[in-house]
C-alpha cells in the first residue's frame, strides 16, 4: 500500500509527508489512518486525501472512506524511527543535477527555503572574548564548529543560556561562520521566531517541500532565543525536527535565555531530549571579561578611524561601572567614538563620565534564581536545601518552605505549577496556600516581614 501510494506521489512528495503517516485499523469500508501533526493532517487532507483513496480502493475496492487523526502524544523521546533520516545518500539521490555537478548546494539556497536568520559579520570567534564565565560555551561551541562530516557527535543538543546581552547569539553565530568556511559541511542560523515564521510562511506559499528538504540537508542546526518558540504545531514540528537530526547523528545547538527545565510552555518531552546533551550556563561577564571585550571593541574600531584611541583609565572605568550587559560595552565604545569624532577630541575620562552615565544602571534587577531563594532561605532559617523539597511537614520547615515559595513567586516570573516542581514536585495549590498565606502574614508580623526584607535584599544583591 505505501510502495503504490510512494510510486503514486513520487519519492519527494511521498518521504515528506506520508513516511510519518501509520495505519490504525482498517474497518469494513474505512480505513483510519494517523499522522504526528496537525499540521501534516491538514495538509494531506487539502491536498492528497483523493490519491490516499484510490490507492487503498486499488488494493481493497470495498472501501469508501479514509479516516485521518493526529496521534497523541508527540512521542518526542522516542527515536523516531519512521522518520526519514537526514543521511546523505538521500540528498545526493535528490538533487536535481544541475547542483549535484557542483557539489554542495549553496549556503543560501537553503537559508532561502527556510527563511535562514541573517549574521552578523562581526560576530566570529575572532572577535569573541573568553573569559572565567564563558570558557566551557566557548569550548563546546569551537568543538561544534571544528567537528567534520562524519566525526562522532560528543553531545547533542548543545544548550547555552544565560541572561540577555552574555554572548549567546555572538557564540551562536561564530559557530555558523566557522563551521561554513570549510564548505564542507551546512550550518544554518535560525531564531526560533525564524523557525516559526519559517513553517508558516512556507505552509502560505506551499513550500514546505523545500523547507523540509532543506532542513534535511543540513549538518548542524542552530536555534536561537528558543524561549519564543510557540504553538503545538511548530513545537511538534520542532521536536520531530530535533529527533530526526539527532538520530541521524547531526549537530544541533540552541541557546535561550533559561536552562530547559524552565521553558515552560515547551512540551516535556521536548525539554527533557533538551536537558539530555550538554547544558552550559554562561555567568554575568566579570569585569576582567568586560575589559577584554572592551579593548577588542576598541580594536575593531580603530580599523577604520586610525586615530581613535581609550586610555586604560577609562577602559578599566568603562569596565569597572558598565557591569551588565554586553551590549552596553558596545555601546559605550560606539558613543566616545562619536563624540570624539564629531568634535575632534581625544577620548578622556571625564568625557567618559559624561557620554555613558546613563549605561550605568547601578541598579539593574538581577535575574534571580529559584535555586538561589532555596540557598538562602535554607541558610537564614538554619535548615537544608533538601529539608525544603522534602515531605516534611514539622513547623520548623513549613514556615521556611511557605517563605521560599512566596519569594519564588515574587520574584520570579515561574508559574505556580513550574514552582510546584522545583519544590518536591508540590501541587501548584500547595503553591498557592503557601504565596497567600506569607502575604497574609507579613501584614501583620512584623518580624517575619523584617526577615522576608532581609531575604529578598540578599537575592537582589
Ligand atoms: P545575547 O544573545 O546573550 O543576548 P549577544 O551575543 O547579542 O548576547 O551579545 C551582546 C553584545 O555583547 C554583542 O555585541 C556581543 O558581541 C557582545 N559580547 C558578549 N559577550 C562577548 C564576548 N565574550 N566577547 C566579545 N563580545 C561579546
Ligand atoms: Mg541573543
């Protein structure tokens, strides 16, 4: 049945969008058949529902109706198996021959079926600094981008995160530069919201064969900002995109601002294929690293106004208050460069004091951890981190727990359910109970309000 559907719709047609589709049950005259996606459904359904039929009526005349669901769970986990793998040999089988002549297809012809995210030139490892916070990213990008075809993958996926502005799209977009200068193997750069606007522009224009086909013929995929990726259909899609592209041994790497465990509108199973390859976190940039990305900042701009140039007193000012975020280094280098340009003057630290006071933002809110509020909770009221995710209900405890679970909620932007969780797997009302009833209490009490202050001072340092 599937060789007659295969030979029907031909081998491109038929590997992207019935090699997923499995038969449930065949019942006097229909025929129920399934699909991981709405999205393939809807599709074969607009488009090929008449060729399913008379392909099953030339085996079994009697039937009359083609039943098509979508299986649930996305079985994300699992190897997919029934997925046509990536390998090579397809491709090569594949391409018109006009490409195959000249070996691999260009770069951009797959960044215009996929809709590829654009790069920045200047973000190579070149111009990357390392420092104490981002030395095992680095590693493990550079090792990305070294590998060859071929080469066993050491993990998969590579997550990165870390706050906004600590070099994840630089280290991301280094690692696609590298890996396309050889020319032997295909990188491609997408934000997750490419990714998105990727599918359904190409569902629009009725491209999705390219899009698939492209995204086939990749080695490494790189995701950005994934915490923007939204919908069950390019969740699933996603997901059945990891799975196929991890099997077949190529590299993926994603970067969002949070580790796995908390892209909470991310199905599990998704997040747990995630969580299962490497996961770095990059550290705020310490002020060694801030000079260093300053300095190289300098560098780059001296390329093409020679007689630029920043004392060290004010790089180590520079270094020293523009604590943050990478982005604000840049800015600050691009402003004393304007300055000093437009009105001829030589770069000093009052004019420094001056061009970038508004960059320093003292108090600039921290991204506060739920592990964090744990730490601390645990270690004012005397007890361990463990005594708070256990079961036990002794008031010494309790009380504890009920705070850290408020400050949780406070101050951070995780759901009561996702709180829940990360306390010993709570329901999200103990969750609840506990952020109502310290909301209660610190109106009255004032010293378990003093000590809540004292708490949420220390996370906020
Ligand atoms: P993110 O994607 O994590 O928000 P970006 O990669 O966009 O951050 O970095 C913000 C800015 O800081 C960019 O201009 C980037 O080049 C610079 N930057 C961050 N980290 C480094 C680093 N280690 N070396 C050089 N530049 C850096
Ligand atoms: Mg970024």
């Amino acid at each position: 049945m599937k060789g007659r559907l295969r030979s029907s719709v031909g081998e491109d047609v038929y590997s992207s969008w019935f090699a997923r589709m499995d038969l449930e049950s065949v019942q006097d005259e229909s025929v129920h058949l399934s699909v991981p996606t709405r999205f393939l459904k809807s599709w074969i359904q607009t488009h090929y529902s008449d060729k399913v039929l008379s392909c099953w009526q030339a085996e079994l005349p009697e039937v009359s109706r083609i039943d098509l669901t979508v299986r649930s769970p996305v079985r994300c986990a699992a190897p997919a198996k029934d997925v046509p793998a990536p390998v090579e040999s397809r491709r090569d089988e594949q391409r018109p021959t006009a490409e195959r002549s000249n070996g691999a297809v260009p770069v951009s012809a797959s960044h215009d079926a996929l809709g590829g995210s654009p790069l920045d030139p200047r973000l190579t490892f070149a111009s990357f600094v390392v420092g104490r916070s981002n030395t095992l990213a680095h590693a493990a990008a550079k090792q990305v981008a070294e590998g060859r075809r071929g080469d066993p993958v050491m993990f998969n996926p590579l997550y990165i995160h870390s706050g906004v502005g600590l070099g994840k799209t630089h280290l991301l977009q280094a690692v696609t530069w590298a890996g396309n200068a050889g020319n032997e193997r295909k990188v491609l750069y997408l934000t997750a919201e490419k990714f998105m606007y990727g599918f359904v522009a190409a569902l629009k224009t009725q491209t999705s064969l390219a899009f698939k086909e492209a995204l086939r013929g990749i080695d490494v995929l790189v995701i950005d900002d994934l915490q923007f990726l939204q919908g069950k259909t390019t969740q699933a899609e996603f997901c059945h995109t990891l799975n196929a592209l991890i099997d077949a041994g190529r590299q993926v790497v994603v970067a969002a601002d949070r580790p796995p465990s908390d892209l909470e509108s991310l199905d599990e199973r998704v997040r747990s294929r995630l969580a299962g390859g490497l996961v770095v976190e990059m550290a705020p940039l310490g002020e060694d690293l801030r000079l260093g990305i300053l300095r190289s900042r300098v560098v780059a701009a001296r390329a093409h106004h020679v007689s630029f140039d920043v004392p060290q007193p004010v790089l180590e000012y520079l270094a020293r208050t523009i604590t943050h975020n990478g982005r604000d280094l840049e800015g600050a280098i691009n402003r004393l460069l304007a300055h000093s340009k437009l009105n001829n003057q030589p770069v000093t630290l009052e004019m420094a004091e001056h061009e970038v006071r508004d960059l320093i933002r003292p108090s600039e809110p921290k991204r506060i951890k739920i592990e964090d509020i744990q730490r601390i909770v645990a270690r004012q009221y005397n007890v361990s981190r463990s005594d708070l995710l256990s079961s036990r209900r002794t008031a010494n405890v309790v009380r504890p727990r009920q705070v850290a679970m408020y400050l949780a909620k406070t101050l951070t932007l995780r759901s009561l359910p996702e709180i829940g969780r990360r306390f010993g797997g709570r329901d999200h009302t103990t969750v609840l109970h506990a952020v109502r009833k310290i909301e209660g209490l610190v109106s009255k009490d004032t010293t378990l309000s003093d000590e809540v202050e004292t708490l949420k001072r220390q996370l906020q340092e």
